[in-house]
C-alpha cells in the first residue's frame, strides 16, 4: 500500500452502534498517519428527533425529515469540499444519500461504507450499497452474494475490533468497584431474548446497565440508573469491575435465547482487549477469529447458567482464559489493522491513490526560496506531526489542531495566520 498519508473523512450516524465505532475508527487513522476529520452526526440527532414533537401529520413529518436530512448532506458536502479528501468512510446509518454519493463519485472521491449491522435487521444497504466505491461487511455468505447480485462487486469481510489504547485494563479505585462491580453484569439493550435469558439471575449479584429494559418488573431491581445510557468511557470502568461479564448477543426473537447467529459483536473484542473475563454465546464466524480455549463459550442458556456457576469459583481458569483472548485481540483485532486492510483492499481493487502534489521542480524551487533555518524548522514540524514533506499546509493545520500541549513559536505563527486568513480573505 501506498505509505503517503491521506486525508479522510469519516461520517458518523446521528445515533446508534456504529457511532463509537466510527470514533475508534478515526482514532485508528490518525494512528497510520493519515489526516482525518469527524463529521460527527450525533449533533443533528436532537434537532432530528424533536421534529417528531411537531403535532404533524406523517406525510408532513416525513417531508420535514427528508428536508432536515439533506441540509445535513450539505454540511457533509461542505467540510468535504474544505478537507478535500482521498476517502470519505461512512459508517452504518451516516446520514449520506444517494446524491450526496454521486457527487462524489463525480468529484474523483473515493468512498466506502462500513456496514456493521446485521443485514436481515437492517435493509436499507439494497438501495445504498451498489452506490459506494466499497462495501465493507461483518457477515459472509448469504450477504456477499446478495451485494453481488444488486452490482456491488468490491465487498469485504471486516470484522469488528477493539481500540487498545481506549479497552483497557483499569486500576480501579475501591469506590469505582463498589459502584461498578458485581458478580455479574451485562451491559446492552434489553431485546427479548436477553430479557428472558437472564430472569433466572433475579436475585443474586447482577447488574444490568443500558437502555430499553422499560417494562422488566422482575429484573427492574437490577437495572442500573434507571435504564439510562451509558458511555463508552463508564462500560470500561463497568468491564474492568465485573468477575463474569454476559456477552449475549442480541435476537428479537424470543424462542431460542441463544440466537446461533454469524458475526461477532464489537463488545466480544473490547471485552478481550481489557483482560476482562466473559461468557459469549457461540456464532458461527467465530471459528476464524478466536481459539476454541480463549474464550468461554456457551452453546446453550443451560450452558450460561452452569458456566456463571463454575466460573465464580474458578479464579484461575478466568484470568487464563482472559489473557489468552486479550492476547489475540491485541495481535490481530484492532482498529488500525482493521483500517490497514480496508485502505489496502481499496487500493489493490481501484488503483493507487491519487496523492500527488505539484510538480517536484516546482516544489523545490520555493522550497531553495525558504530561510534554512525556517527550513529545518518545518521539517521538524512536519516529523513531529507524523507528516511527509508533501502535506499540504491543511494537512499541517488539521494535525496542529490535534495537538495537545504549549504551542511553540512556529506552530503558533501558523494558526494564528490561519486565523486571519479565515477572517479576512
């Protein structure tokens, strides 16, 4: 793959589980060095959503929403006419139409989407998938084909990740683990199966945190604040401080509790990057991610309830069982190489990306031109921010913005001139 850096755009959805994902995703960029802006949706969401509070009739709501929806494809188009970018990535849900795409597609950029969603939950890929340079996907057959038939050829396997720097472990105070440990958690929504499946735990030292458990009388003593979201920030602090963490995944059905599905939830990766022990319930692409011993597996809600019983009182077997799985993750499961292998399949199915700057006699022309010491000056810059010497001057500014820290002389003259420049020209 190219080693030149990028610069790319990442839309978020206004709400949902692909919007922390985008943000280890960006994150994940920013690692390989290239230059990267958050459209970050999620401010649209309450604006959106009190559309809905309006008292209109559904064909005005939806025309309001359809309205709303394309000044928010404006403002993408904005800021992607600002960075100018080699790539826009769209996770799940982002609020990118179908014009929004041509253009584009007409405007020489790239784009690709990641769907990490469950495609017989969630179809409105038929109408958007044919439309994206490449489509990245958590699930195999029968969805491949099923992209393939409606014309999109450039589809890849991606599974989920964890971001190590983010899913840690922690070394939690006693107060942190008083108020976020237990036995027993599980943190997610409240779908029918998992409702069902974890009745049986009433009474004993469980904790439930998430959302959507409204109506659960004989769990309702368990449910954490009321059912209110939790951050990304406070399910780590909730992993690191639980003995035997639930990893059931989701099914709105209600007859079988272990669903058997195929991929692989992002909370399986995070949970193994902590070191944090879990029980996951079997699927079927699990095979070619992890061994059969770094993790507890469970075939059956039978199983679940012995496992939570055996391994309360198996120390050992858990915190063998969790370095092997952290151990894995850490070696094949983050966000970069997640990142590393899109940015790599893109390359190798549409060509070299196109990063060219002017002409070198051109550039070095002005660069003679320069003071040697301001020379060496931006070199060093340009080292400092992970940058090669062809980035642009946004590039250098995007990065700066980043930074954290006392600004020096040089790199405070840059913004400050990007400031007037912004202001008066």
């Amino acid at each position: 793959m190219s080693q030149s850096p990028l610069r790319i755009l990442v839309v978020l959805p206004m709400y949902g589980g692909s919007l922390p994902i985008g943000r280890y995703c960006a994150k994940a960029l920013e690692s390989l060095g290239h230059t990267v802006r958050l459209f970050d949706a999620s401010f649209f969401y309450p604006t959106f959503n009190g559309l809905h509070n309006l008292g209109l009739s559904p064909a005005q709501g939806v025309q309001l929403e359809r309205s709303f929806l394309q000044v928010v494809g404006q403002a993408i188009w904005a800021q992607a006419q600002s960075l100018e970018p080699h790539l826009v990535l769209a996770m799940a849900q982002a609020p990118v139409s179908r014009t929004l795409l041509q253009r584009f597609t007409r405007a020489g950029v790239r784009t690709a989407m990641w769907f990490v969603e469950d495609h017989l939950v969630f179809n409105y890929w038929r109408d958007y998938a044919p439309l994206y340079d490449v489509f990245a996907v958590i699930q195999k057959e029968p969805f491949l084909s099923m992209l393939a038939a409606l014309g999109q050829k450039r589809v890849m396997y991606l599974p989920l990740a964890a971001l190590p720097e983010f899913h840690q472990p922690l070394a939690l105070s006693p107060a942190e683990r008083r108020e976020y440990g237990a036995d027993i958690s599980f943190l997610g929504a409240g779908y029918p199966n998992r409702r069902l499946a974890f009745r049986p735990l009433a009474g004993r030292n469980f904790k439930i945190w998430g959302s959507d458990w409204e109506g659960e009388s004989l769990l309702a003593a368990h449910v954490q604040r009321q059912g209110a979201r939790i951050s990304e920030e406070e399910s780590v602090r909730v992993y690191n401080a639980t003995t035997i963490n639930l990893n059931l995944h989701s099914s709105i059905q209600d007859g079988d509790l272990v669903s058997h599905g195929d991929f692989v939830n992002p909370r399986t990766f995070e949970l193994a990057a902590m070191g944090a022990f879990q029980l996951v319930d079997r699927r079927t692409l699990m095979d070619g991610l992890f061994a059969a011993d770094e993790l507890a597996i469970i075939d059956s809600i039978e199983e679940l309830y012995s496992a939570i019983d055996f391994y309360l009182v198996h120390p050992e077997e858990r915190r063998t069982i969790s370095a092997r799985s952290r151990s894995r993750v850490l070696r094949e499961h983050t966000y970069e190489k997640r990142m590393l292998s899109l940015l790599t399949y893109m390359e190798a199915a549409l060509g070299p990306w196109r990063t060219a700057e002017p002409e070198q006699t051109d550039r070095q022309t002005s660069d003679d031109a320069l003071d040697p010491v301001l020379r060496e000056a931006l070199a060093r810059l340009l080292r400092k921010l992970g940058l090669g010497n062809q980035a642009s001057l946004d590039d250098v500014l995007t990065r700066l913005r980043q930074q954290t820290g006392a600004l020096d002389e040089l790199e405070a003259s840059l913004l400050f001139l990007d400031a007037w420049r912004r202001q008066y020209l």
